[in-house]
C-alpha cells in the first residue's frame, strides 16, 4: 500500500514569499493584512502554522483556513494575482 505524505512543492516566486516573511516578522501582531485582486486578507502566524484568513468589509472573519507553510498559501492563492501587503490608515 503506497503511503501519502504532503509535499509543499517550492514557491512558483521566491522572493515574494521571502518578502511575506519578512512582512509577518516585523510585525508586532504577527499578523498582516493583503488585498488580493479586491478581497482583503489577513496573514497570521499561529504557532508553527500560518492562518489565512478572507476578512469581509467590516474587518471580520468570513473564513479561514491553517496551512503549514506561506510557500503553499502563496502558491494556491496568491501567485499570478493583483496582490499587495495593505496598509492600515493612521488614526491621528
């Protein structure tokens, strides 16, 4: 009986997953939020996983999803789209 492992295949554009790395990194909330095509996302970090979260126009969670690796969030979701890390508007 063959055995099935899941396999994270490389990302399909390295540096963009290296620059959301670096993005949820620097963040304090461990968190960020992208703007994929018009849809607002928002990334975490949940321990040694990644949430991928679509947010609805109130900033709420409509759903999630728990991958092991940004290289397979970025290579399902996000590769060969209109993306960008969103910048939240200063409250002065």
């Amino acid at each position: 009986m063959k055995e099935t492992t899941a396999r994270v295949l490389p990302p399909l554009d390295g540096p963009a997953v290296r620059k959301l790395e670096d993005a949820l990194l620097q963040s304090p909330s461990k968190s960020i939020l992208l703007r994929i095509n018009q849809t607002l996302v928002q990334l975490s970090r949940e321990g040694n996983w990644f949430k991928f979260a679509v947010l609805t126009r109130k900033r709420t969670i409509k759903r999630a999803s728990v991958f092991e690796s940004l290289t397979e969030i970025y290579n399902d979701f996000i590769h060969g789209q209109d993306w960008q890390i969103a910048t939240l508007p200063s409250h002065a």
